[in-house]
C-alpha cells in the first residue's frame, strides 16, 4: 500500500470513532432516562406495566446485592434450561424445513452456556445444525436477555458508587424489562432493517438447491432470518453467527458498508457506559477518563495489528509475492475493515469474526488474544466491559494510594479490604481459568492430534479457546478441535464461572460502595479524572496482563514470530 492509501484509512478510521463517540454521547443521556424510569409514558409504558404485572413486580422496590444477584442467576438460569430444551427436542419441533436432528447432549450444554453466558463459543455450523426455530427462540432470544443482564449489572454497579447509606442497588426485573424494551428493540430493529437493506437475507424459506457450481454442478445455499439475528449479535456483543463462517459470510457481512455497521453495533454500547457513569455521577469527567482509557488501549491494539497484517510475511515476499496479506480476510473489506472488525471483536466480548484469525500474522493474532487477555475492557462487553473496567480503576487507585501514602478513595468513598478482594477476583478469574484449563489441556494424550498446526501456532490455538470461553468472547482461531467433551465441558465450566463470578463479585462491591458515606475531598484525595491516573490505570492494565500471560506469549505467538522473521 502507498502512504497516501494508508493515509486515507487512518482518515476513516478516525471518521470511524468520531461517529461512535458523537452517537455515544447523546446515546449517554437516553440510558440516564431509561434507568431512572422517565421513558415509562404513553405505549411504551404501558407494555412495561403490563410485564410487571405479568411477572408480579413491585417497580417501586428495590433489592440489595444479594437479592439483585439473586434473581439474576435465577433468570439466567431458566433461560439455560429453555434452550438446552429446545435444542434437545428440536428435531421434533416446527420451523425446521431441513429436518435437523437434535443436538448431542455435550454440544447443548455447551451451547445453551455459551448463549446465556454472551459467549456465544459455537462447536457446530449453525447452516447444518440449527433450526430456524432454534435460531430465533432460542438463540436470539438469549443475544437480548444475556446482553440485557450485562448492562443491568453495570448500572447496578454506578448505583453502588453514586449511592450512600443504603443497601438497596436496584430491582433486576425492572433493569431487564427497560434494557429490552427501551433500548435492545428499539435499536436492533432499526438496523435490522438497515442490513437488509444492503443484502443481509432474512426469511423463512427451505434451502435453495443451486446448480452448476462446484465439482458435482450442484450446491446447497442456506437460507433463514438472518438480518434479525445478525443486528441483536453485534449490538448485544454477542458474535454467535447464523453461519460458520459469521460475518465473513455475504450473507450475514455483504458490503463494507454493513461492515462498518456491525462494528459501529459492536462498539456503541460498551463506549456508551462509561458516559452514562460521568452523568449517574454528576462528574462526567470521570465518565470521560474511563471512555479514554478504553480508547487508547484499543487503538494500540488497533495500530499494532494493522502494521503485522500490512507487514505481511517476509517468507511469502521471498517468494516473489507482494502487498499485503490478505490470507483469511474477505477482499471486498480490505485492511482496514479487517483489521477493524478483529481488533473491535477481541477488544469486547463480541466474538463474531470476518477475517479467520488463525491466519493472521503471529503479532496480529498475539493482538486478538492479548486484548481478550486484558479482560476485554476496551472497549469491553455490553455492560462487562464497564464493570470489569471498573475493577481494574479499584486496583489502580489503591496502588496508588498505598504508593504515595493517601488513603485509598474512589469518588469520595473509601476502598476497603472487600472492594479489593471483589475487584482482584473480578480482574483475575478469567485469566486463572485460562492457565488452569490450559495447563491441563497440554498434559492430556494426544492434544497435539486437535491442531491444526502443532507448535507455536498450535499452542496459540489452545490458548486463544479457553481464553475465548473464560473471558465470554466465542470468537476462535478456527485451528484447534474444541468439540470433544472434555473441552466442551471444561468450556462451559469456563463459560459459566468467567461471567457470573465477576458479576457477582462486582455487585457485591456496588452493596458494600453503597452503605458507605461519601467522604468530603481533602488535600490528600487522589484525583481520579484526570490524564496522569487515565496513564496509570493503562499501566496498570497492562502490568496486570503481561505477568500473567507473558509466558504463554513467548512460548506461543511471540516464539512463532521470532521463527518466521529467521527464515523458518
């Protein structure tokens, strides 16, 4: 590429995030409204009451961590069972013109944890498994309710903040029914619409037998209601894709239009958040310090996968072949649109792909897996990028403050020895499940025969799986073989315990943040909105994933790019 046509993209990238963050901002004020009931008038609130009185909820009360907590897991939990029901029963169920049988018993408990977990980690084709009833009951139905129950955590978590001399953080049925109603509806319909506009199919149809293609001159071309699906799975940070080749396929990703789209969906919740903290506060300069953090450390990720791909391989220049690399991503997106989608993608806890990362250069794939080993928080996942950010701020400023000698202070209330147990498990779970698993993995017979390619590469296969499971991602390098039941179990262990531990955990530190009094600012207060603690909470991000995982690095991408520029 010539440094005019690398100019051009960094023109549209910055277009690109300009756009996200002025949608955001006026995006902020609506969450604020939303949360705090004023939306409740007219039709729409009339549909809310009626729920409550459906489901026999007092809109008025509120609970504590434990009962918030409470029925989150309950409701997650009867989501779980109606889908693995539903892909148990679905050969005998309507809306199935393929006559597919039901699910295994190991890939629906692994499937129903992933949709309910906002994995959405896929050990099937969903062309050649899932039913249209499967597709949009179950599996869709889980991208609103489990991208709902994230949100509704992170606002439970500003609540604990900004609150003071109570125990109560708010009433979970009451955070879902206005999520859904008001803002995951709203928006996925909309641009639903938009995608199909540009091509994304969405029907009801029998597949269609195609000849004249291919070696036997006939072709089966899978149909279904796609675009639905489609525009809830990027938005919700879901990734699940209705095909397996996900937003590769024409299909799902026809335009470079629909995919700027899909990653303007995939980013503009988790940059809402932090905006909505800075109003909830009344300091919105807090919101913007957290909004920053985020920035930057996705455009490091961003720049540092861009330059691997237009690098290239220096072994296939040898050859005689030049420009860039494009093994593995789609031409009618280019670079940047690659680049972009894998670099937003691994950076929340979306997981859908439109480049195979397994082909990525070993620095661009040590990206995508550093970023998920970050713990997702930059952006993040609809609402855990948020509150897991939040984690990493509680750690920041109590380092801090125990290195200048102030005590340890967050928006004026006190951190204390539950706030940095609940933020440590928070910030450290998904990267303890990673070793674990791993470490077990590589001693079991015959884990190389799962590779596609043994050594580095193969390593970085194993450890992009479980830290695509333990961190709530689903995207995959698409090179190991995670369908046995050992790491479909193991999997969903991972699934379960990497989404709803630092969920509870961080509940547990909004009721705690919330019975406390808000201590007036003194001279000894550490400000907390301003560029130096934005810089060290970045420094702290990063110190945090580099001791853990720098030796998995070096043995897996860091090793192979090392072989690869010496000529192996």
């Amino acid at each position: 590429m010539t440094t005019q046509e690398i100019s051009v993209e960094a023109l549209m990238l910055l277009l690109f995030l300009a756009i996200v963050t002025g949608v955001a901002l006026p995006l902020s004020s609506f969450f604020v409204r939303v949360f705090s009931g004023d939306m409740s008038r007219g039709i729409p609130g009339h549909i809310e009451n009626m729920i409550y009185r459906l489901i026999e909820t007092d809109p008025d009360r509120e609970d504590g961590w434990k009962g918030y907590a409470r029925n989150m897991l309950i409701f997650n939990g009867i989501g779980f069972v109606i889908l693995f029901m539903l892909l148990i029963f679905q050969g005998f169920l309507s809306f199935n013109p393929q006559n597919f049988r039901a699910f295994d018993l190991y890939t629906a408990i692994n499937t129903a944890t992933s949709f309910v977990t906002n994995t959405n980690w896929q050990v099937y084709s969903g062309e050649t498994t899932a039913s249209y009833l499967t597709q949009m009951a179950g599996l869709t139905v889980q991208n609103f309710l489990s991208a709902a129950t994230g949100v509704c955590i992170a606002i439970s978590v500003m609540r604990g903040i900004t609150r003071q001399s109570t125990d109560r953080v708010g009433n979970f049925w009451v955070d879902m029914t206005r999520c859904t109603l008001y803002i995951l509806l709203p928006i996925a319909f909309i641009f639903a619409l938009i995608l199909v506009s540009q091509g994304v199919i969405q029907n009801l149809d029998p597949y269609v037998q195609a000849t004249g293609y291919g070696s036997t001159g006939q072709q089966t071309i899978a149909m279904g209601p796609v675009a639905s699906q489609e525009a809830i799975k990027e938005l919700g940070t879901n990734g699940g894709g209705f095909f397996n080749a996900n937003a590769a396929h024409p299909y799902e990703n026809p335009t470079p239009l629909t995919n700027f789209i899909e990653i303007f969906l995939i980013l503009i919740i988790p940059a809402t958040l932090p905006l909505v903290f800075g109003r909830i506060t009344g300091k919105i300069r807090q919101g913007w310090m957290i909004f920053t953090v985020m920035l930057i450390l996705f455009l490091c990720g961003f720049i540092t996968l861009y330059s691997a791909e237009l690098a290239g391989n220096p072994l296939v220049k040898e050859l005689g072949v030049s420009g860039i690399s494009m093994e593995g991503k789609e031409v009618r997106f280019g670079l940047l649109g690659s680049s972009l989608f894998a670099t937003s993608t691994t950076s929340t806890s979306c997981g859908a792909v439109n480049t195979m990362h397994d082909s990525l250069t070993p620095i661009g794939g040590l990206v995508t897996l550093f970023m998920m080993l970050l713990g997702e928080v930059a952006f993040g996942g609809a609402g855990s990028g948020f509150y897991t950010m939040i984690g990493f701020v509680v750690l920041a400023v109590f380092i801090a403050g125990l290195m200048i000698g102030r005590t340890p202070e967050y928006l004026g209330k006190k951190i204390e020895a539950l706030e940095m147990k609940m933020a440590v498990i928070t910030v450290l779970i998904p990267g303890v499940l990673v070793l674990l698993l791993s470490g077990i993995a590589l001693v079991l017979p015959n884990v190389t025969e799962l590779m596609k390619n043994p050594g580095p590469h193969g390593l970085s296969e194993l450890i992009y799986a479980f830290a695509s499971m333990a961190n709530n991602n689903g995207s995959a390098f698409a090179g190991f073989d995670a369908s046995k039941p050992f790491y479909t179990l193991t999997g969903s262990l991972a699934m379960l315990i990497g989404r709803f531990v630092p969920a509870v955990s961080m509940l547990a530190m909004a009721g705690s943040l919330a019975q406390k009094k808000k201590v007036p600012p003194s001279s000894g207060t550490l400000p907390t909105d301003s560029i130096t603690f934005s810089i060290w909470t970045i420094l702290v991000i990063l110190i945090i994933g580099a001791l853990t995982f720098f030796p998995l690095f070096a043995m897996g991408p860091i090793a192979e790019h090392l072989s690869m520029i010496g000529g192996i």
